[in-house]
C-alpha cells in the first residue's frame, strides 16, 4: 500500500471527514505509518478511539486494492494530492479536497490558466450569450473555462467553451457518476469526451443540497479568477465570488440592466470588488506575461453577418429589450395589427434576432 491507496481509503470512510484527515497528515506525511501506530499516536493525532476502529477495519489492503480496480474498470481517474497530475492551483487553495475523481481528458489539467464562469441557473436571454460568447473568446484565447453543470449560465459557459480550444473543466456537486440536473446528460458526455469532469464525492454518496456550496470552493480554487455574468441578490453565484476572494483570486463581473433583479447582485459586484467585463480582452489583459494569449474581439464585433433587417422588423426590434416583452405591449407600441405584427415577429425569430418566452413574451437574443 501507499500513500495515494491510504488516502483515498480515508476519504470514503464513514465517519472520517475533511478534518480528521488533515490532523493525521499533519502528524505525519507518510501515511503508510498509519498501519504501525498504537494508541499513543492515535491519541497525540486527536482521533477518537470509535473513529480509530473504523481507520483500522477500513485500511486492508485487499478492500483498497478492490476499490481501485473497480475506479479503472468504471473508467474514472482517481487523483489525490500525492498526484502530479492534481490540479496546481486547487492543491495550493486553502482547503483543497484530499481526493478528487474524474472522467474525461486529464491533460487539460496540465494547462494551470483557467477561468471560473458561473451565473443564475434561469438567465435571460442577454445572460446567456453573454456566457456562452465569453466563454468561446476566452477558451480560444487559451484559458481553460470552469464551471459547474449547473442550469443556465454554467451550461451557457461550458457549451460556449466547448467550441474553443481550450475546452472547459466541470465541477459536480454529485458524486461523479451522477448527472445534475438531468437534462444536462448530454452536455456531461460531450464534457467527457472532450473536457474533464471532476468531482470530491466518491460514487454513492447519498446527495443533499449541502454539497453545492462546498463545491463552489473546488470552482473558486482551481481558477485564476471568478466571472459573474448575472446574479440576483442572494445568487448562491455570489458565494463562489467570496470565496475566490478569499483565496486572492481575481473577481470580474457582467453589468446587467439596472432594472433586471437577475444582475443587482453582479451590479452591486461592481460598485464594490468586481472588474467589469463587457468583452474577453478586460480579462485578458489581467494575465498578459502569463501566458501566451492573443487580444480576441469585441462581440458587437463579431466578424459574423447579420441577417438585412426591413424598416419594420427594426421598428419592433426597437420596442424589444432583454427583459420579456409581451405582444400585448408590442401591439400597443407598435400601432398595427395582430396578423402583420405575428409576421413581423416570425421573421425576427427565423433571423435569430429575438427568442421566445412561455406566455407569448419575447426577448433580444
């Protein structure tokens, strides 16, 4: 047995948490004594005698030797912090998880420049490409983008990541052979396939909604810095932009329309510790001498064609913002009737100038 076998069977012990494992590695760094202590070490450890006993039933080396086999069978790469291939900047984070488990490309782990993206789980429409384009620029700028699986703009991020080069790193708070949300299923394979999936909870812990918020940390530590793109008030994004504060990371943030409740929290971001970014280059520029990066563009100078607009599709576009815009209102504004305004709008979808919301509510995309 070694330390990394060890670890791991401390990890996922009933019983043995976060603490306990670090009292016994600070008593000492070669956890292979562990087999040879008697109950003076234990007691200058500070472990009880009840959690000894578990210790010493649950470190035989056919029940590790079992585990491990059955992790390379599952295809899921183990990583403790014995590991070369452990995240850099998360193994020097403030509480960094003893054991980490993965599935996917872990060579993206070598690239040690990467971006946290997170942001409401039900964005509009404004928050959504504002995460899926910064997340494509930054990745093809050369920084790896995390997040969380979550709906909404971490989705946003890793999908828009996913279509750079750097490709995009997700953080579960579920074990790691469990997908949530559900509908999220595809997006975990294609992360599989072509990011790295990661998560500290080893496959059958019981879930409860305790473990997100100590996700986060993961999220915070093993990122240059955190960008908010949109956040109410009381966003649990928030506690991932404290924490990556506490860890001297850097803090950027989205603006977001001063009348939308999803952006007061990002906008009260920015009144106080948060960097705005209104394009990839306001992040970029933080790690010039980094890394190699290139300046990327502007999105409303995106080299894309825009779809001819008619005099009277630009009318009620003008009438449309990134909040919903019911057809009532639209109809009231706009002077006309129901069947050439259905047209109009109709047509403004098929350019992909707006989307729809439930309740015949439309919005700029």
């Amino acid at each position: 047995m070694d330390n990394k076998s060890i670890l791991l069977g401390l990890h996922e012990l009933k019983g043995i948490g976060w603490e306990t494992i670090e009292k016994l590695i600070i008593k000492t760094q070669n956890l292979v004594e562990l087999l040879e202590w008697g109950d003076m070490e234990w007691r200058e450890a500070g472990i009880r005698r009840d959690r000894v006993e578990s210790i010493r039933r649950g470190l035989t080396q056919e029940r590790l030797a079992s585990r491990l086999e059955w992790y390379r069978k599952e295809n899921i790469h183990v990583l403790t912090l014995y590991d070369e291939a452990y995240p850099y900047r998360l193994r020097h984070s403030s509480r960094p998880p003893w054991v980490l488990y993965a599935k996917g490309n872990l060579k993206l782990l070598e690239n040690h420049h990467s971006l946290a993206i997170v942001g409401s789980r039900t964005p509009t429409a404004y928050g959504r490409r504002a995460a899926t384009e910064l997340a494509y620029h930054l990745s093809e700028a050369g920084l790896s983008i995390v997040s969380g699986l979550a709906r909404g703009i971490d989705s946003a991020a890793h999908l828009g990541a996913l279509e750079g080069k750097a490709k995009t790193i997700a953080i579960l708070g579920t074990s790691i052979d469990r997908v949530y949300p559900p509908e999220n299923l595809k997006l975990f394979k294609r992360i599989e396939e072509e990011g790295v999936v990661l998560s500290e909870y080893f496959p059958g812990i019981i879930h409860h909604p305790g473990l997100f918020p100590l996700r986060n940390r993961v999220i915070a530590g093993i990122s240059l810095g955190t960008l908010v793109v949109e956040a109410a008030q009381n966003s649990g994004s928030l506690i991932t932009a404290d924490m990556a504060l506490d860890e001297s990371r850097d803090l950027f943030a989205v603006p977001g329309p001063i009348f939308s409740p999803k952006s007061r929290g990002t906008n009260e971001l920015l009144q106080t510790r948060a960097k705005m970014v209104v394009c990839a280059n306001d992040v970029l520029e933080e790690y010039k001498g980094f890394f190699n990066i290139k300046n990327v563009l502007h999105p409303a100078d995106s080299p894309k064609p825009e779809p001819e607009l008619t005099k009277e599709e630009r009318r009620i576009l003008g009438l449309i913002s990134f909040e919903p815009t019911t057809i009532d209102y639209l109809l009231e504004q706009s002077e006309t009737n129901f069947g050439h305004l259905h047209t109009i709008l109709l047509s403004l979808l098929m350019k992909k100038k707006i989307a729809q919301h439930a309740g015949s509510a439309y919005v700029l995309i």
